[in-house]
C-alpha cells in the first residue's frame, strides 16, 4: 500500500548511500505516492516517469562503483512551473505557455542534477507567479493537503503543498513578494527565500526581475540549508548573481550565543493577525529568551506602506517583462482573423493571460505611463530606499527579526475575491524582496489541537548572512518541536 | 461624492492603458478592471503622504555592474527546439500577418 513519506531529504539521501534503499525502489514509491495523493490536492501539473526512472537507474549504477552522486544523492525533487526543465513543459501556470517546451535548463535545476537529486516532476503555480492563493493557476486551484477547503498559499502552492503532503522531500520555490515563505507557512513547512543574487535566475520565467528570487521548500532547516548550498552561487548566465561563496551551515551545535532576536512592533499590531498567529510568536519568544536569546524592540515603521510600494515596483517591472509574450515566436496565438501584427499580439495577450495577469500589466503600464511615472513609480523607488535603510538600522540592534509568516491560517478557496485584500496576504513578506535580504519560513504549530491549520514563523537576515538566518532558523526549529508528518494521523 | 476622485480610473483611461498594454478588452471587462484597478489606486494613494525629499530612489537591491564576457563562440541552441514553440512556421521561419499596408 502507497503510504505518504515524510522523510527529511538527508534521511533518504543517507539511505540510498548506505545501502538501506536504492534510488530506484525511492523513485518508484514517489511516482505511485504522487498518482495516489496528488489527484485530491493538485499539487503536481505533471510527472517525469520515464526520465526520473531513468535518472534513479543511473544514480543506483553510480553508487555500485563506488561513486558519491553528491549531497542530494537520489533525492525526488519537485520544480515550480515558472522554472525551466527541458523534461515536460513549463506552463507558468498560464494559457500563454501551454504547451511551451523549453529549449533550456534552468541554471538551478542543473545544480541539483549534478548533486544528484532528480526532478520528478512540475508543481502549479499562480499565473505568472502572481498571487497568494494559486487560485489563479490555469490547471485549477492547488489544495491545503491539511484541509482541502483551503488554499495553499501562492505563488508556490504546489510547491509547498507536495511536500507538507509526503508527495516529495523537497520543492523549488520562487519568491517575489512572499511566494516561497507564506505557501509554506500556510502549509507547515519551510521556505526560504534567498537573498537577492544568491541564486541564479537564469531560467526563472521573469516577473519582478529586481525582486524574484528562487529558494527551496523543505521539511526541516537542514535541508533548507543542504538544498541552498547546492543550488547558490555565481553564474555567467545571470549577471545579477552574487559573487559571495554560499554559505556552508552545520546545524545541530547548540543555541546560537548571544543571539539577538528582533520583534518589530508593527508585525504585532492590535487585531492585524489571528489570535493563534499571536500566540505562535509569543511561545516563539519565551522559547528564545529561555534558550538565551536577547528580545529587541525593533521599529519598522514602513511595513505597511511596503504593500503600496510593492504593488507599484512589481507591477511595473512585471509589465515590461511580459511584453515579450506577443504571440509571435512563442506562446499562444490568437486563432481569430487579425489585420495587422497590432491586433495579433492585443488578441492573443488577451487570450493568453487570466485577469490577475491582465490587472498587472495594466496597473505596472499605468504607472509607468507618461505623466504618472514621477507620481507613482519613481516615488515608490525612493519609498523602498527608505525600507532598505529601515532594515539596515534594525541590523545594527539585532542579528535576527521574527514575527508571523502571515497575518493569518490557510483560508477557504474563494474566500478573498478582492485584489486588495489579497495583495494584504504579503504585508510581512514584501519589504523583504524590496531590501533584498533574506527570509525563511518555518512551521511552529497549528491553530486549534483537533484538524488544526498550520502557523509559520518568519525570520530575516541581513542580505547575504543565510548562515545566521539558518543557524537561527535551526535553533528556533528545535524549540519549537512542530510534527510536520501530523498530517498522516 | 462630487466631481471624479483622485486616484479613480474611468473607463477611457482604463481602455487607453489596455491599448499601451496591448490588450483588448470588452466592455464588462473595461468596467470591471476600472473598479478594480482604482481601488488598488486608492490603497497606493498613502505613498503621497510619506516625506521623500531628496531620497535617491532605488531600482535595485544589489549595484548593477556591466559584467563582460569573453567574446568566445558557445554551443547555440538547435534551431528545430527553438522553433518548435513557435505557433506558426513556415519552413525555418516563424510566419506572421502581414506587417506593412495594414491597418494604420
């Protein structure tokens, strides 16, 4: 009988190393487990059978001549819908891409490949990562595997939901405005959300090119840890990634000393989250400070105004990213009559693209149309200097800040039709993108004992210390003690 | 309420936009994306309020270098997987309508 996995990625890895299982026997188990369990939550758009298996063959052949595949050594991976694979088809969620089969891999992809992990399949997504809910995903909605009434999260809801469902040990995400960190807090694992240039993008589909970022959705810290140090790193393909060698955590020594934690008071505000969310934070707190951990009161004044500033930079750079998808060398393309190549490319984006997509590029082409530009976007460019210069005083008082990943628990499909109110999901996840530091979400507990929905903790670190963000993370994680395989009871 | 309310986008701006945007749209689409698309607005409209005199706006996280490779000859992708997306090809090219002498 399929029964659901909720082993760690080191766990498999050690296994198929020493003998105790084979990459092929794993591969085999998560292919069935994904036919079994994916139909109900959606989670998977699609499998690589025939290539994973064969991946898993030749990672069995390695090992039997005495080779080491590497740190991921046959571990199932799942890979967001907006990165490339040349197995399958990259779809972005959206009609424009149906069908599309890319002609390269994805920078990241290759890494994990030659760690010896192997991409099983494709996991949905908003439209063009652009929502919290994956509501807005062409292939139908991803299900909360805690309750399939609820949304994921976005934009990496099929991300988050394969591996809180025991479908696979680990994901990739990608993360714009919180599409790592919130899918995961809403669905009870980790997401970390890299700093900016950490990660290569190249063959990351592009939708805030200032802003997006790839990272990793896990069960535990260390395999956050072991995925980011396999997947970071300089690349010629993508000039915008980071020199900084990653950095090599080794989790398990003990509390962090002298760690300063960061509570930023307007995380915490009257009634702006869930009364569980706040009692998450708090026992979060109490386990700091008995671990030895100094509280600081930290001030972040421009946390909400990030929402704003955020909806105005992200639409727009959004806006002139996909003014490549006109219908000619690729995507979709209209069928009705068009007298001119105008009247092609307005016929097929509008065919193409969901309204969330459409309400985009419109908000991002508005602002930065002629006579609103100064009003809208260059203000907001000078709003986000202000973020980054808030985050900056608040890492000279604290190593790490925590507080809620989300305002709130998973809520009902549909529950949210307004554009505002959803963009609202993100107000403790979007500064972070804007500052291009570094986040991680990790699960903490479940809002009622009986059929409970999970609870995320989101920690940040200054741009390019993932070493103190995961140590943290690490320590938190241990204080905490959440069961990420409660599901299965 | 009197007269139009800042930050509010009727139907002709919003239909102007979908032009620039490169997209068509429908009546009941034009209307429903004006309503939307000023409420986002209004939400935006608290940026107005914040003090940001002589801040040097900031488009990026990280400083921007040209980074120069070598001018060396790479391995090009095959042009059959590059046309294969191409939704319609004529021989080894991808065919649209016709450019020139349409629509004005």
């Amino acid at each position: 009988m399929t029964r659901r996995d909720f082993r760690s990625c080191r766990e498999i890895r050690d296994e198929i190393r020493t003998g105790k299982t084979s990459a092929v026997s794993v591969m085999q188990d998560t292919l069935e487990r994904i036919r079994t369990f994916n139909p109900e939550i959606n989670a998977f758009r699609e499998t690589f059978d025939d290539e994973a298996m064969a991946e898993a063959r030749k990672i069995d052949e390695r090992l039997a001549r005495g080779e080491d595949p590497g740190p991921l050594t046959g571990v199932p991976v799942g890979i967001k819908d907006n990165i490339a694979t040349t197995e399958g088809t990259t779809t972005c969620g959206s009609k424009m891409l149906d069908g599309y089969r890319s002609p390269y891999e994805a920078t990241v992809v290759t890494r994990l490949r030659e760690a010896g992990a192997i991409p099983v399949g494709r996991t949905n997504c908003d439209e063009f990562a652009m929502g919290s809910s994956t509501e807005t995903c062409v292939h139908g909605p991803v299900r909360n595997p805690w309750n399939t009434e609820r949304v994921p999260g976005g934009s990496s809801g099929g991300s988050s939901a394969a591996v809180a469902a025991g479908l696979v040990p680990a994901t990739l995400g990608s993360d714009t405005g919180g599409s790592i960190r919130q899918p995961a807090a809403l669905c009870g694992c980790v997401g970390l959300k890299p700093s900016y240039g950490r990660v290569s993008r190249y063959g990351l589909v592009a939708f805030g090119s200032s802003l997006d970022q790839i990272g990793p959705l896990t069960r535990t810290v260390e395999d956050a840890a072991i995925m980011l140090d396999v997947i970071a790193g300089v690349d010629d393909h993508d000039s915008t990634s980071a020199p900084e060698p990653a950095a090599v955590v080794e989790l398990g020594g003990g509390f962090p000393e002298g760690l300063r934690v960061g509570i930023p008071r307007q995380y915490r505000e009257p009634g702006a989250n869930e009364p569980a969310v706040e009692r998450e934070v708090d026992r979060a707190i109490a386990l700091l400070r008995e671990a030895g951990a100094e509280i600081v009161d930290i001030d972040l004044p421009l946390t909400e105004t990030g929402i704003s500033t955020y909806y105005v930079i992200a639409p727009a750079e959004a806006s002139s990213n996909l003014a490549r998808y006109d219908g000619i060398r690729y995507g979709h393309r209209s069928t009705e009559p068009s007298g001119s190549v105008d009247e092609l490319y307005a016929r097929s984006r509008s065919e193409g693209f969901g309204p969330e997509v459409q309400r985009r590029v419109m908000l991002g082409t508005y602002v930065l149309s002629s006579g609103y530009y100064d009003a809208y976007y260059q203000r907001a460019l000078k709003v986000r200097r202000l973020i980054k210069n808030e985050f900056d005083r608040a890492f000279e008082q604290c190593d790490v800040l925590l507080g809620p990943t989300a305002p709130s628990t998973a809520f009902e499909l549909g529950a949210k039709p307004d554009p505002v109110a959803m963009y609202l999901c993100d107000i403790y996840t979007v500064n972070n993108n804007m500052a291009g530091i570094c986040g991680i979400s990790i699960p903490s507990g479940t809002d009622t004992e009986e059929d409970g929905l999970p609870i995320g903790l989101h920690l940040q670190a200054q741009a390019f210390d993932e070493k103190m963000l995961l140590e943290a993370a690490g320590a938190l994680e241990t204080l905490v003690g959440f069961e990420c395989s409660s599901l299965e009871k | 309420m009197t007269g139009p309310k800042k930050n509010q986008l009727s139907i002709q701006e919003v239909e102007k936009v979908a032009k620039l945007a490169r997209l068509k749209l429908n009546e009941d689409q034009l209307e429903l994306y004006a309503g939307q698309l000023s409420s986002i607005l209004e939400h935006i409209a608290e940026l107005e309020k914040l003090e940001i005199e002589g801040v040097e706006p900031m488009a990026h996280p990280i400083p921007l270098n040209n980074r120069l490779d070598d001018d060396v000859p790479g391995d090009p992708m095959p042009v059959d997987a590059l046309l294969r997306n191409a939704p319609e090809v004529v021989d080894s090219f991808i065919s649209v309508p016709k450019v020139l002498g349409g629509e004005s």
